[in-house]
C-alpha cells in the first residue's frame, strides 16, 4: 500500500449525489463542545460515529459511542475493501467518522489520526462528497513543504503506512464553498 492513494472516482457524480443527500437528510449530525485552551467551543462542524458496537473510540477527550451502520454507509466500506484488493490485505473497517461542513467556514485543525485505539500503522479511507476541498498535508519535523490534496466529489483517499507517524492533515477554512461530507473510515482495536 502506498503511503498515500487516491481514487478520483470511486463513486460515479450520480451515485455520489444521492449519497450526499442520503447521509446529510438520514443521519443524526451532532455538534460536540470541545475544551480548547480551558474553554469550551462546539466543533467548528458536525459530525457522527459509526461503527461495531464494540468499536468504542475516545477521540479529543471524549468518549465515542458509536451509531448502528447506516445501510449506505456499510456498503460503501464493502466498496472500498474491494477497490482496495489489488494492495493485498486490507483490514475490516469497524468504525466511520463523517463529517459535515456545512460551509466553507466550517474546518478541520492540524491533527493526525494517531490515537493508540488505531495501532501503530493505521490504514485510514476517506470518502469526499459535495464540494471539492483540499486536504492540507505537513510534515511533522516540516523536512518538505506543505502540499495539498484534492479531494473531489465521489473520490476516495486512502491514508497508507506512515502518513500518520510523519504527516499531520487539516481542512483549512475557505471562502465560496457548499457543503461537504467526509466519512473517515478506520479500523479500531477493539479491546474485551
Ligand atoms: O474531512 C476530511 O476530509 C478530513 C477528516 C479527517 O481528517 C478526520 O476525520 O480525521
Ligand atoms: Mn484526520
């Protein structure tokens, strides 16, 4: 598996259009506080999880529960195991973080998806729908410039060995843009 992979169409514009309608009327969009700096701010978006019941995660401080699979949604991780077979093994994804960005205000800050519920090398597939926005990518130890991403309507991009131990992403802020779904999807080591 490269380190990053991109499918421009994974989803043909038909089939990524419904799903966007599906998922932004069908799902209970949550709008968590978060505690920044000793204060508290909602998300600058919403957001569900999804997943096995048992796929608990703690993401920024809080503890996840997460929604029963949306029938849309579990055929989509079908979809992405399959165009991930050529790689070889792919893990079962048990958990899907979506995000809606209602505007082109509404953002993602620096982060890496490294939490230890992930394991050492996570495989991380994300699916873009609605308005195309760029992924920002920075090194960690800045070695190399920052570089974008694009992430159009119906793509997916898939975040390969390393990419969370070296790179840091974000979805920065922009002007003139409509609404955005992404679903993260994420395999979580579940612990009995
Ligand atoms: O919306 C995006 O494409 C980024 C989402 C993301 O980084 C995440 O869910 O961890
Ligand atoms: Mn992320």
């Amino acid at each position: 598996m490269p380190p990053l992979w991109r499918h421009d169409t994974l989803l043909a514009t038909d089939k990524a259009d419904r799903l966007l309608d599906c998922l932004e009327h069908e799902l209970d969009w949550q709008q968590p506080r978060l505690t920044l700096f000793g204060r508290e701010h909602p998300i600058p978006r919403r957001q569900v999880w999804m997943g096995d019941r048992e796929a608990r995660y703690r993401y920024s401080g809080h503890d996840f529960v997460p929604e029963p699979w949306h029938p849309e949604v579990a055929r989509l991780a079908e979809r992405i195991a399959h165009a991930l077979h050529t790689f070889g093994e792919v893990p079962r994804f048990n958990s899907v973080l979506l995000n809606r960005y209602a505007s082109g205000a509404e953002r993602m800050g620096w982060h890496s998806d490294d939490e230890p519920e992930l394991g050492q090398e996570p495989l991380i597939a994300a699916v873009s729908l609605g308005s195309e926005r760029p992924l920002r990518f920075r090194w960690r130890d800045r070695r190399a410039p920052a570089f974008n991403v694009s992430l159009p309507h119906g793509s997916l991009l898939v975040m390969g060995p390393g990419v969370q131990r070296q790179l840091q992403h974000a979805l920065l802020p922009r002007t003139g843009h409509d609404i955005r779904i992404s679903l993260t999807f994420r395999h979580i080591i579940v612990r009995h």
